[in-house]
C-alpha cells in the first residue's frame, strides 16, 4: 500500500480483524501506543505530525458504536472530544479520514432499506451524536470516507451476539422482538469491507462520501435468533432449540435506542467500489467457536 495509514483502534476487535487480514496482504498500519483509559484529543496532533500519515482509519470507539447497547454519557462526551478534534487536524492537514458509522443515525420508520441519501433522523442519544459526528466529518472534511453498518456480530463478552446467545440458553423458552429487521455482518466481513475501501482508495480513487454496507441477506431478529438457535444445537450448547415468543419491538429497552428497521441499501457500495456482499451465515459457526 503506498499511503501511509494510522490506524487508531488496534487493541478493538475490529482492529485485530483489520490488521490480521492486512497482513496477509503485506501490507502495515501506522501504530500508536493507545491509553489505558479514554483516547485523549490532545495527542491527535503530535501522534500526526509525528508519524505524517497520509490517511487515518479512526476505530477508537468501535465497541461502544457497535456492541455497548446503552453507552453512558461520560462515554459519548469523551467519543465526542476526540471524534472532534480528530476531524478538525484531519481537515487542516487535508488527510484522509476513514471513519465508521451505525444504523442509530436512522429511527427505523421507513419501511424500505436505508440509502446513503436518507435524512439522518437519529434515535437515542448515541444516534443523535453519530449523527453530529457523521455530520461534521462530511462538513469539514474534505477527502473522507464514511462507512455504515447495521447489526455487528463479533465475540464481544457483552456484545449483540453474546447477549442474543446468553437468551438462548437461559431457558426453554424466550421472548424476542418480532419487528427487529436488520443486515447481521460478522466482524471478519466488516473488516474485509474496511480494508477493501482503504484499498480503492490507495489506488488513486477520489471516491470519498458516505456508504453504507449490506450483508447478502436481510434478517428479522426472530429468524436470526432461530439460525442460531440451530448452531448452538449442533455445536452442543444447547439440548434442543428454545421456543420463541414474539412480542411487539416498542416493549422492548432496545426500541429506545436501536431502529425498528436497521436494513441498508449497500448498492451504492457495490458499484462504485465494486466490493460484493457476503452472507452472514458462512461465519455464523467460527463466531460461536471463538466465545
């Protein structure tokens, strides 16, 4: 790769998956010693003059984007802090900036999949600031790419999946939310997609904005849960699948801060990065195996 990438966020899971497939490829982040507690805005600018990278891939605060369900406010106000000054070097140096974003920027009343040229209408107060953070990295950035994800899956103790997967087999039988729809996309899918769009872009592609990213196939959260249920059987996990009770998506605390309809759009994606959709059940099994 000829640009020079600093990646902030090695220690993330996302980081790991990112910097593993990266070197398969020969190719190397820049690196910087993370803190022990929060990201601190102040260093941005000595990590970047230092380093003089060409781009930034900015995966400081992927767990608490993708996996923590009800972030605290001490948390979105250090996110915000950094996520802020970040884009103001970013946009002074004219760098590169790679950043992710959720389906909270959206409040699931549309009933088709989101596109990228859909009003940000964020629900909760962790949507409401990727919205502000989207927002201002498209204001103020000249060269910048946004990429945006529905429903993560990765092996966090108390992430979407585990929390899914501990309802499971807690009993004979569970209530789950009938009208949750979204695009589950394993970690290791996500980070073949980030990596992909940085790789587009070292080859001279001027093709910044926002996009979003679709697994192959939309779920509701009932069907996934029975997908599921079905591995767990057969790795052993469980005697047999619990029944599932639907109940209405509003009695749920995830109706709060979560869309009713979390489907993306990734077309525009695929034709301009040319980057083809993965189904998330061909990574279902090796999730499950790395709890």
């Amino acid at each position: 790769m000829r640009m020079r990438v600093l990646l902030l966020g090695k220690t993330s899971l996302l980081g790991q998956a990112l910097v593993a497939q990266a070197a398969l490829e020969d190719i190397e982040f820049l690196l910087v010693e993370e803190p022990p507690g929060s990201w601190e805005p102040a260093q941005v600018a000595g990590w970047l003059d230092a380093l003089q990278p060409d781009a930034v891939l900015d995966l400081s605060f992927y767990h608490q984007q993708f996996q923590v369900l009800d972030p605290t406010s001490e948390g979105l106000a250090a996110e915000r802090v950094f996520a802020r000054e970040l884009v103001t070097q970013c946009a002074g140096r004219d760098l590169l900036l790679y950043r992710l974003s959720s389906t909270r920027v959206f409040d699931g009343v549309k009933e088709q999949p989101y596109t990228e040229k859909d009003p940000l209408t964020p629900i909760g107060a962790h949507g409401a600031l990727q919205a502000e953070l989207d927002q201002l990295l498209e204001a103020q950035c000249r060269r910048h790419l946004l990429l945006r994800f529905s429903w993560v899956l990765d092996s966090s103790p108390e992430g979407m999946l585990q929390r899914l997967v501990s309802q499971l087999l807690a009993g004979d039988s569970v209530s789950l939310a009938e009208e949750w729809r979204g695009t589950p996309t394993p970690l290791e899918d996500m980070a073949r997609v980030v990596l992909a769009g940085l790789k587009q872009l070292d080859c001279g592609s001027e093709l910044y904005g926002c996009y979003h990213y679709a697994s192959a196939e939309v779920a509701s959260w009932i069907s996934f849960a029975r997908t599921l249920a079905q591995e767990l059987v057969m790795d052993g996990q469980l005697e047999r699948e619990p029944v599932i009770e639907p109940i209405p998506f509003d009695s749920q605390p995830a109706a709060a801060l979560e869309p009713r309809n979390a489907v993306l759009s990734g077309r525009r994606l695929l034709y301009a990065f040319g980057i083809k959709p993965r189904t998330w059940r061909v990574s279902l099994t090796g999730l499950l195996d790395s709890h």
